[in-house]
C-alpha cells in the first residue's frame, strides 16, 4: 500500500508541477499582450507625450488628465461615426444570424441532392482571403450602384462560410424526430426553421452574433475601400482617416484609438464566455 500511495502522491505532483507551469505561461502571455493596451491608455492619459515621448514607456503618467480625449472629442465628429457604426454592425449582424442560420438548417436537416459538395464548395470560401476578393466585390458593389453608402458595408456580409458552418454543426444536434413529426404535421420547411430550430439555436446565435460585432466594428479595410464621403465613416474609418491630422499628438492620436477600441474591449470583458464557445461550439458534431 505504500508504494501506492507514493505513485499517488509522485502523480499528483507531477500533476501539480505541470498545471503551475501552464498557467505561468499563459500568464506571461496575458501579460505580454496586455502591456501595449495598458501603455496605450496610460499614454493617452499624459499631456506631456505631445510634446515628448518618455524614453521608457510608463503604465501611468506623471501627469494624468483628460485634456487628449477633450481635443479628440472637439476635433472629431464622433457621435456620426457611431451612428454609422452602430447601423452597420446592427444590420450586417441581424441579416448574418438570419441568412447562416437559414443555410445552416438547409445543409443539416434539408433533403436535396448534391448536399454535400454545396456545403465542402460553401466552405471553400473560407481558403479565399478577403483580399482577393475585395476588387471584384467592389465592381459588383459599384455596379449596383451601392458603393459609397452603408449598405455597401453591409450586403457583402450577410452570409458566410464560418456562420454557415457553425450554424449546421450547431443545428444537427437537434432529433431529427422533432423536425419529422413537424413534416409530419403538415408543417413547409420554412415555419420548421422558424418555430423550432431557431428557438433552440439561441447559444449559437449569441456565440455567432458576438463575433460578428467583432468583426465589423474592427473593421477598417473594406470601408476605407468603399466609403468617400466623410459623413458614412464608421468610427474605426473615422479615426483612422481624419486622426492622421492629430498623428504628431502622440497623446491625442493615442485617445482617439482608445476611444475606437472601448467598446471592444468592454463588449470582450462582459461577452468573453460567448466568443469562447464562438470559437469551440462549431466542434460539437461532425
């Protein structure tokens, strides 16, 4: 018995040695992604880094005011940059629920032929890079007469590959009973999709909807690409094209990316368990 119980304890320990070094670990990397923020705002917060940058970087300034965030806030119309954003985000992320979820019940309870090339050849999309087909989808937005205005930011990201994804792995965990008896009742596919598959994708949903806000908030790239007139920027746009004129203010270019990023950083503090299983619900059924 005692030499059992000394494997016990040798395991246990080992156990305990390995666990202590994984969170080490992990704690150095918070750590090292967690210090460009902190020094971001610190700097932000310090008057004195328009005039000169410190030569070591300073998690809290000598010094510390609002003064860069008031220049930012008079020089910037920021309340119209939020509006667009918020109308953009909210309509791409309502519209992106709807289609993925419409799609993704098709491929994972539909009855049709060649199901399973549509969906690998839907999932190809994702090896595509967005770069590539940024040119093309521009032609096609300018064509349609949609380019230079929200909808623009809005149409090409309806729909997608990974929602679709997540969507049919999530959704071909409900019994197939329930969707049958529904048939069987005489209900179209349409009200099935409606009634009972969406009521109980909810988790799905919110995962989807978290990461899509995400997504078009953060983004700059295609409304840099597609977006002239200064009255549509989105607030990402808006400090990155009209911020360049506070960029020898270090400390007011500073607070102008810090007010851009606040409410990221506030959504990912209060939604970070959604984002997780995002990231992990797409596993749950092959």
């Amino acid at each position: 018995m005692s030499g059992v119980g000394w494997v016990r304890r040798s395991h246990k320990r080992s156990r305990f040695v390995s666990q202590l070094a994984i969170y080490a670990a992990l704690s150095v990397g918070a750590l090292v992604m967690l210090l460009p923020f902190a020094w971001m705002i610190g700097t932000s917060l310090s008057r004195q880094a328009d005039i000169a940058m410190p030569r070591l970087p300073r998690l809290w300034p000598p010094d510390p005011s609002f003064f860069n965030y008031t220049i930012a806030l008079n020089n910037l119309p920021l309340l119209r940059y939020y509006t667009n954003s918020l109308i953009v985000v909210g309509g791409s992320t309502v519209g992106y629920l709807f289609f993925s979820s419409l799609t993704g019940y098709a491929f994972a309870k539909g009855r049709f032929r060649g199901k399973q090339f549509f969906f690998v050849a839907f999932l190809a999309t994702l090896l595509i890079p967005f770069e590539t087909r940024m040119i093309p989808l521009y032609l096609l937005m300018k064509d349609i007469h949609l380019d230079n205005t929200l909808l623009a930011l809005i149409v090409p990201f309806l729909v997608g590959g990974f929602g679709t994804f997540l969507m049919r792995q999530y959704i071909s965990t409900i019994p197939d009973d329930l969707i049958q008896a529904a048939r069987v009742d005489g209900a179209n596919e349409f009200l099935i999709y409606w009634r009972i598959v969406l009521p109980l994708c909810v988790p799905a949903l919110a995962a989807l909807a978290v990461l899509n806000i995400l997504w078009r908030w953060n983004d700059v790239l295609w409304p840099l690409l597609v977006i002239s007139d200064p009255h549509k920027y989105t607030v990402t746009l808006g400090l990155a094209n009209e911020g360049k004129s506070q960029g020898i203010y270090t400390g007011v270019a500073l607070a102008t990316a810090t007010i851009a990023i606040m409410p990221v950083l506030v959504a990912f503090l209060f939604l970070q368990r959604r984002i997780i299983s995002g990231i992990t619900i797409g596993g749950v059924k092959g």
